[in-house]
C-alpha cells in the first residue's frame, strides 16, 4: 500500500479578515479553596498519664508452672 502523506498549503488572504473573532471578556477563575483546618479540641479537664501512677502498683500476671513438652 503506497504511503499517502498531506501537505498542508498555508493561505494568505488577499483581502483583510472581515469577520474577526470576537473580543471575549476574560473568564473570572474561581479562588483556590482554603485548606480544612481543624476546629480546636475544647479543654475538657487535666491530662491523663498514661504510666501508672505510684499510688497504683502494677497489675503483675501469676507465675505459671512450666508445661512439659510434648514429645
């Protein structure tokens, strides 16, 4: 199949353009949204502690007897 290639032929009016293209407004671009920040947290009271305090003493697990393997 031979190759077909186009070749495009500029045109150069011999008059001047009697229809130009209208002068458009410029298009107001909406403004970038504001990041979401998160609203503040209301004081609700004193901070927790998350180790224990001395007065508690620390749950301690039972020593278990060793269980002999099977085998």
């Amino acid at each position: 199949m031979p190759d077909i290639t186009y070749m495009r032929i500029p045109v150069i009016p011999d008059e001047p353009d009697t229809n130009p293209a209208p002068d458009y407004p410029e298009v107001d671009t909406p403004p970038e949204p504001e990041p979401d920040i998160p609203e503040p947290v209301p004081d609700i009271g004193p901070d927790i502690p998350l180790e224990p305090t001395p007065e508690e003493p620390p749950e301690v697990e039972p020593e278990r007897e060793p269980v002999p393997a099977i085998g």
